[in-house]
C-alpha cells in the first residue's frame, strides 16, 4: 500500500474538520466542542511549534496529524491525529503514529501523546506501536491544568532482553551461538527450523540463511519462509549480533544478538536480546514487536543451558531497556485528546 507522510497541505482543513463524526469523537480528538470548522484546522499551523502533516494513499489525504516540537524542554509530543472515517480499520492509524514518530525522532528522543480516558481504540493503536503509561505521578503534574485526566504515553522501550547465568565456560557457547545450526537447536521460539547451509560465523558481514516457520508464534498467517540475515557486530568470545533480513538482501531493520560475560573460569552470563529501534515505521506499523517475545528469549536460554550442561538450575532474570529520558515539564496550554 503506497502510503506517505506529508507536510499538510491547509487547503485540505476542510476535510479534516469534516471526519469527527459526532460531538464525543470531536472532544476526543482535539479537546474542542463541535462543530469544528476548516478554518480552525488551519490555524493550528499557526501555533508555537506545530508542524502539520498528512497521510497519503496515493495522492489522497487520509489521515491528519501534529508534531508539538518543544525545544526548550527536548521534546516532542504527538497531537490532533485523526483518520478519514472511510478508512478506518485497516491499519492507518498505528502506520500514522509510527510515521509520525520517525518525525519527532528527528527532533529529540523524548516523544509524548496525550489521550482522552473514553478514547479506548486509540489507547490500543498506540499501545502497539510501543508508546507505553508515563508514570502516575508525572501525569498526575501535567493533567492538573487539564479539563480531564488524560492518558499520558511515552514511547517505550525497543529493546528486550533475557539474562542467564550458565554453567558453562565462555569459549563453548560461542563456538554453540556463533554456529547457524546451533541457533536451531537452542531456538526456543519454535520458529527456527533449518540452517540453509553449515558454516560457521566469523567475521561482521558474514551471512546466513534460516529457514523459518511462524506458525508457532501464532501471530501471523506466513507459514513457511525464508530469511537471509547478516552479522552486524562480532566480537570472538563476547558478543555477536545478526540483522534479519529478506533473500533478496533488504533487512527488516531489527537484530538479535547475544552477550557473554565470564563469571569465573567455569560459568558465563548469556545475555538474549532483540533491537527493534531501526525498523522502518512501516514495517513497525505492520506487526506487533518484539517479534519474539521475552519469554521465548528466556526458553532459548534454558535449552543452551540444556545443551552444554547436566545440570539445569541456575540463576536468571529478564529485562527490559528502560524508555528514553522523560523531562518533567509543564504540559501544553492546548488540548488534544
């Protein structure tokens, strides 16, 4: 679907007013009484910090948005945003926010949403493009001023990661993880049926084609497929990372990777992780991230262990990369819900 984000054009204000089909969804979407004319559409361009932008299919307008950049306090927060009535249900409103997110990016790495509390299909939109609750305590400071107690979200963490302490010195789960076929064998997704050819992986650059099945996962219709994936970071005894990509070469944009650090001479922290902060926002809008989830990191982990060891009880955690920064600020004088 050739989809774009834009610069708005203010001719089009008119139709953006018109797709707040009732009073409710008006107050929603932009804090204001009904009806909402193309003119005041129009003039929130004019506003401290408002950069406008739509969404096109084509060359057809179908979803309207706002970045608030606030250079004072390094941030940004995503506003107004809205898609054509005709259109929803298809997916446009996560490929907004991803897009739209790829824009504030660019500004500061802090982003924000408000959201009206009744606003529940947007709460969930937003939720699966990785924008997570601030805590309670800040929202609790920036709803004061506020008509309602809105929903405050902050972009969330792109990065998981599951942690293991084995039994087992550094040097053999290395010669384990840096071997395709000993991704199968530990793999504890599901999703990991076959190394394309045997090789060992020796150097960044080096490349490796999986053959995969999805339907563990339950996720997604894709059956059986195969992806090409590319080392993207080794470091001999330590640390190697793979970026998956297509067989035509293109990389979705997120990397697995493992980390070893010796405890002693006889037993090494194994460190799982998946990076999702280069995928594209079309290919985040697409489906929910991790593709893995945490406790699947966690299950590879334990068949390693089962793997190298005897013996299967050791010590484990599971974390998450905490979200970028938040900057206690006042918030906004304008609504938006």
């Amino acid at each position: 679907m050739p989809l774009r984000l834009r610069a708005f054009d203010m001719s089009a204000a008119g139709t953006v007013a018109g797709w707040a089909e009732s009073g409710p969804e008006t107050v929603r979407w932009c804090g204001r009484d009904a009806p909402v004319s193309g003119d005041v559409v129009a003039g929130w361009a004019g506003e401290d910090g408002v950069q406008p932008y739509g969404l096109f299919h084509d060359d057809r307008l179908v979803g309207y948005g706002e970045a608030w950049v606030d250079d004072e306090a390094s941030e940004v927060e995503l506003a107004r945003l809205i898609i054509d009535p005709t259109e929803r249900g298809h997916g446009l409103g996560r490929r907004l926010v991803a897009e739209l997110t790829a824009v504030a990016l660019r500004h500061y790495p802090s982003v924000f949403m408000r959201v009206h509390p009744d606003n529940t299909s947007a709460l969930r939109c937003y939720a699966s493009v990785d924008f997570v609750p601030v805590e309670a305590a800040l929202a609790a400071e920036w709803n004061r001023p506020q008509p309602v107690a809105y929903v405050w979200l902050t972009l969330g963490p792109r990065r998981v990661s599951a942690t293991r302490i084995v039994g087992v010195p550094v040097a053999a789960i290395f010669d384990l993880v840096s071997d395709p076929d000993g991704h199968v064998r530990l793999d504890g997704s599901g999703m990991l049926v076959a190394a394309a050819a045997p090789g060992r992986l020796t150097a960044v650059g080096d490349v490796f084609e999986m053959e995969m099945d999805r339907e563990p996962l339950g996720d997604l219709p894709m059956g059986r497929y195969r992806t090409r994936n590319v080392v993207t970071r080794l470091e001999s005894g330590h640390l190697l990372e793979w970026a998956v990509g297509y067989p035509d070469g293109r990389l979705l944009g997120h990397v697995y990777g493992y980390v070893l650090q010796p405890v002693s001479e006889a037993e090494t922290e194994v460190t799982s992780y998946c990076d999702w902060s280069a995928v594209a926002p079309a290919v985040r809008a697409r489906m929910t991230w991790p593709v893995v989830p945490v406790d699947r990191l966690e299950r590879s982990l334990l068949n390693l262990e089962a793997l190298l060891t005897e013996s299967g009880h050791r010590r484990s955690s599971s974390s998450t990369t905490p979200a970028p920064g938040q900057h206690v600020r006042q918030p906004p004088s304008s609504d938006n819900a």
